[in-house]
C-alpha cells in the first residue's frame, strides 16, 4: 500500500479534517459511490494527526564458523495506523466512543457552587469501525480508507496551553467490498448540481 509522499505530508500537516462514515461489515464500503453528507467531521490538535506504517523487520540465518551469515530475509510492515488528538469531551463525541453509566444526569455540590453534566461514562473504549475520509489541510487533496478499526482513550490534559482531549489509535483493515481498500484523493472540484435531489452511500 504505497502512497505519494506529498500526499503523505499533506495530510500529516496541521488540522486535517477526518471525515467517517460507519463501515457496514458483511458489505463493505463502495469507494467508487460515497456520500458524506452524513458523515461524522472531526478535527485533529495541530501535529497530531498521522498516518504510517509499520517498519519492516530483517532477519539473518548464521553459521557458527566464522558466524557467516548464509541467509538473510525481509518482513514487510502489515499495518497501516493512523492516531490523533481530538480537542473536545462534547457529550457527543463521548457518547459515540464511550458506553455510558446509569446516571440520568451528575451533580457535583462545591460548597456555593453545584457542577452539573448530562451524563457519565464507564472506562473503555468501544471498538468502531468506520470508513475514513482524511482531507489535506489545504482541502486540495485527501485519502480514502475503506475500513478502519478506532479505539479511543478517555479525556486527557498535558498542560495549561493544549484543550482537553480525546486521543485515537487505529489501524487500516481489508475492506470487504470489492472497489478496493484505500484510494488516493489527489484532486477535487465542485459538485455537479442535481435537479431532484440525490443519492449516495456505501452500497
């Protein structure tokens, strides 16, 4: 799975926009017909956002005498990841990664102030999948992955300069459709306009 490097620095640069559609197993996602009018958008810390692959791993077979090597080998890397920082702890985004508690709302009493929130979370992210549109940060170009596996970690904070945020790993699988499991998006235009309206997803 080879991708351009100016393709590659694109998108590893600044706040690219992640845009996810939720990946339908058994079906697939067909990347010649998606629609992201429904898609979920999230926004990435500057320089968190990254795609790469695994480093390839060598290996050598040796002989005693004079401990020659005879043999010599080469793993490719077999994953694909991409990881991020996300700024916010919306209920929204929570709600979507995280199972949520039996509290119909929280109440926390501060002496003359009461902290008040809608719901509460159990540690443990859900395994999502969902089919990943990354766009460069200049909008020109972007990336498609048919099936992408996210597991995310509960809010964090580093220092008194960065947002509270939501930190994801995930790795690119196959996609079960047979339109392919990743493609380049390296141009883009505007839409056509459409008279009665229009259609589109990942059937």
């Amino acid at each position: 799975m080879a991708l351009p490097d100016s393709l590659l620095s694109a998108l590893n640069t600044g706040n690219s926009v992640l845009k996810l559609l939720p990946y339908v197993k058994g079906t697939g996602a067909n990347l010649a017909s998606l629609n992201l009018q429904n898609a979920v958008e999230i926004y990435t810390l500057e320089n968190s956002f990254q795609i790469s692959k695994d480093a390839p791993s060598f290996s050598s077979t040796k002989i005693d005498q004079k401990h020659r090597v005879i043999e010599s080998g080469v793993e490719t890397g077999d994953n694909y990841t991409m990881q991020g920082n996300i700024p916010s702890v919306s209920v929204d985004l929570l709600s979507l990664v995280f199972d949520e508690g039996s509290a119909a709302a929280v109440s926390v009493v501060d002496g003359a102030k009461t902290y008040s929130g809608t719901k509460a979370y159990k540690y443990g992210s859900k395994e999502l999948e969902y089919t990943v549109v990354a766009i460069a940060q200049d909008g020109a170009s972007g990336i498609v992955f048919g099936r992408v596996r996210f597991v995310f970690s509960e809010p964090q904070h580093d220092d008194n300069t960065t947002p509270t945020y939501v930190h994801f790993d995930a790795v690119m699988l196959p996609n079960e459709h047979a339109s392919g499991d990743f493609a380049p998006l390296p141009s883009v235009a505007d839409t056509p306009a459409q008279s009665g309206g229009g259609a589109g997803g990942t059937g």
